[in-house]
C-alpha cells in the first residue's frame, strides 16, 4: 500500500543528488538544494509519523477539536528515509559519488535486508559496493551463520524474555511488588536489546549473502560503565548518522561548553522524537541526553576513579530505568512503574508473582545475560589462542551447531504465537 512513498522517495532524492553534482562548481546552489532536500526529507518522514501527536497536542492545549484520521506508520519510512538524506548529504560533501543511475539508488534506499527495521546503511559505506562487490561460498557461508545467530537472538531469546516482560506488565497494581516490577524491567531489557541486535545480525547476514558488508550495528552494550560508552556500543549506525549529520554540523564539542551542551540536547530531543511520537519518547531521549551531559561535565571522572563494578552498576540502573520510558504506552505509566521499582506506595519487596516467574524463566534470563556478554567470544578466541586441536574440532562440527540452531529456532517460530518486534515500529 505505500510502496508508492518509497518510489516518491527515491525518486526525488535521485533529482536532488543529479541537481547537486550539476551545480557542483556553484557552491551556494548546491548549499540551497541540499538545504531543499533537508527540508523534503524532514516533512516527508513528519507528515507521516507525527501529524497525529501534533494535532493532539494542538487541541489538548488550545482547546480545540482538530479532527484527522490516524494516518498509519509506513513500514521502516524512519530508516529509509535517513538513508535517503545520507545519499544526499554524502554526495553533497563529495563522500560518495551520485548516482546516475536510478535504480543503484532505489537498491541503496530500498535494500530489502535492512529496510524495515534498520541497521541504516550511509551511502558513503557501500557506495562502491552497489556496483563492485565480492561473492564467493565463503562470504554466503558466513552469511548464513549471521543470519542464524541473528534469527535465534530474536526468536529464543527476545521473545521469551519478552513474554515475561509481557506478562509483568500486564499485572494490576495490586498483583505488582518491587522486584516484580524490576524483574519486568530487566527482562525487557534484555528482550529489546536482543530483539534489535538480532534483526541486524539477520540483516548483516543477509547483506553478505548478497556480497554487502554492513557495518556492525551493535558491540555489547551492556558490559558498558558509562552512559557514553553505552551509546557508543548502542545501535551505532544511529548513533553516528546523528553525530556526523546533526552534531557535528552543529559545532560538536569544538565550541563553548554551553553552545556543546546546546548541540546535544539538541541531537537527544531528536533522538527521542525519531523512535517515536510519543512523549515518553522525548522523555525518553533527554533522560540519556542528561547523563551524558553529567558525564561530560564532572560524573565520568567519578566514574573513572570508582571500582569499576561500580560504574558497571550505575550504567546497568540507568538503562533499565531508561528502557522503562521507552516501553510504556505514555509518561505517566512509565512514571507509575518506576515509582513501584523505587519502592513508592504500599507494594511489598517480594511476593508470589516473583518467584513463579523467576521459576518459570530463570533458564531464559541466565542464558540472555550471558549472551548479552562477549564471555562466549572471548571464550573461543582464548581456545584459538591455547588449544588449536579443540578449535579444529569445533570448527569441524559448526555446521551441525547452525543446522541445530536453526531447527530449534524455526520449530520454536511455528509453534509460538508470541512474536513481537519492537524496531519494528520505526
């Protein structure tokens, strides 16, 4: 139904790069096309996403009774259409070359492994790729095996550390306790975290199958001791598309302290906004943006001089906190929980719902915390480096590994009606 969006996209952005490159020796029209195509890409993705919230907000504080149907959220319009502005950013600052041929761009826009729901893909990375990429049994070997890992993290994991999430936040006040609500924050947690790194290792998968190598996507978050470094392992295609098209366009951090805090309260309104229209979501953006300001003003030389347990604590609380905002339906329901998990109201610390959940996904939990660690790739790069006879023998039966992955995973899919997908929405 709204294929037609994504043709629309990819065709103007294809004019707007010709347009660029044609004026490539005029500076101030290239400046004023790009400025254009900023402009274009910006409503294009508000109309869509965000008519609704504003109209709400609109008649809620003036009182008024703006009536527009709910305009439905096009599948991944958010990760293509920032695809889109890299190509015409990239080609405006000469990082990649225009494209003259339209359909190597509609392949860069609508690549279908990552369309969806991301990773987003710069146009600078596969640039040369579109035309000139390398195939052989071994990339689709690997590719294959990503895809796997990817496919598991999303349907063993994700969604059975989701399903308890699912099922804690459905209690009622009264059934709730201070560790069950933890207990659903931690496993939505965990449930997000493999939900989203599992569909870009599925997508990277797929991308080398093709003879495309994307970039790496996500790098163990949680082993993180700081807000900042969380972000840097965190989505990181995200994470750098604002970086270098938002904050350091801005100044970055090579003006005053004030104009640098400015920037980056500016790039986290806008991380919040992209994930959703929402106010939970906004919240949800500036709560990270004002850790990261801490840090950068005097908490990362704590965090620096403390054991590092400590700082790994600290980083642990607050993004558990944070993925409590992004999980809730509104403000105020994400504030009524956190409210329960720092003991605010008559809830007592422990009742029965906790232990029955512990009981029944204890198994899922564990294996989701060691995984959302690199003990199993440190592991192995210690057996490669100690005992070369154990690491032949592995690699001899990995195929089996996959294959029975694999099996699991699908027999797991066909018979679980619980499959959601959270990055899916954006």
């Amino acid at each position: 139904m709204y294929l037609p969006l994504l043709i629309i996209s990819i065709i103007i952005n294809y004019i707007f790069g010709i347009q660029i490159e044609k004026y490539k020796d005029n500076n101030k029209k290239r400046k004023n096309i790009l400025i254009i195509s900023i402009i274009f890409n910006v409503l294009f993705l508000g109309v869509f996403k965000y008519t609704n919230f504003i109209t709400d907000n609109i008649n809620i504080i003036f009182k008024t009774s703006i009536n527009i149907p709910i305009i439905p959220l096009p599948i991944g319009i958010s990760f293509y259409t920032f695809q889109a502005m890299s190509y015409v950013i990239d080609v405006y600052r000469n990082d990649g070359k225009v494209q003259k041929n339209i359909f190597n761009l509609a392949l860069y826009i609508s690549m279908f492994p990552q369309l969806v729901a991301g990773p987003i893909v710069r146009y600078e990375t596969i640039d040369n790729q579109i035309t000139n990429r390398i195939h052989n049994i071994d990339k689709f070997n690997q590719g294959i095996e990503r895809l796997t890992i990817g496919l598991f993290k999303k349907v063993i994991i994700s969604n059975t550390v989701g399903e308890l999430s699912a099922l804690i936040y459905s209690l009622s006040n009264y059934q709730m306790s201070i560790s069950v609500a933890w207990l659903g924050a931690i496993a939505y947690t965990l449930q997000v975290y493999f939900d989203f790194s599992g569909y870009s290792d599925m997508a990277i998968g797929l991308g080398k199958m093709l003879g495309f190598e994307f970039l790496e996507n996500f790098n163990y978050p949680y082993i993180s001791k700081s807000v900042s470094e969380f972000w840097r392992r965190w989505h990181i295609s995200l994470g750098s598309w604002f970086r270098d098209y938002i904050y350091i366009p801005l100044g970055g951090n090579r003006v005053s302290n004030i104009k640098t805090y400015r920037n980056l309260t500016i790039v986290w309104l806008i991380t919040g906004i992209w994930h959703g229209a929402s106010w939970n979501f906004v919240a949800w953006g500036l709560y990270f943006g004002i850790f990261i300001m801490l840090e950068r003003a005097f908490l990362q030389n704590i965090l620096n001089k403390i054991p590092k347990v400590f700082s790994h604590i600290y980083l642990l609380i607050v993004a558990i906190f944070g993925w409590v905002l992004f999980s809730k339906p509104d403000l105020k329901s994400a504030i009524d929980y956190m409210k329960i998990m720092i003991g605010v109201g008559e809830y007592p610390f422990i009742n029965g719902y906790t232990t029955f959940y512990l009981s029944q996904y204890w198994l899922s939990l564990t294996m989701a915390i060691i995984l959302s660690t690199p003990i199993i790739k440190r592991t192995k790069q210690l057996i490669k480096k100690s005992n070369k006879k154990i690491m032949t023998a592995i690699e001899i039966i990995k195929p089996l590994i996959y294959f029975i992955l694999f099996f699991i995973t699908t027999v797991y899919l066909v018979n679980s009606t619980f499959n959601p997908f959270i990055y899916f929405n954006f």
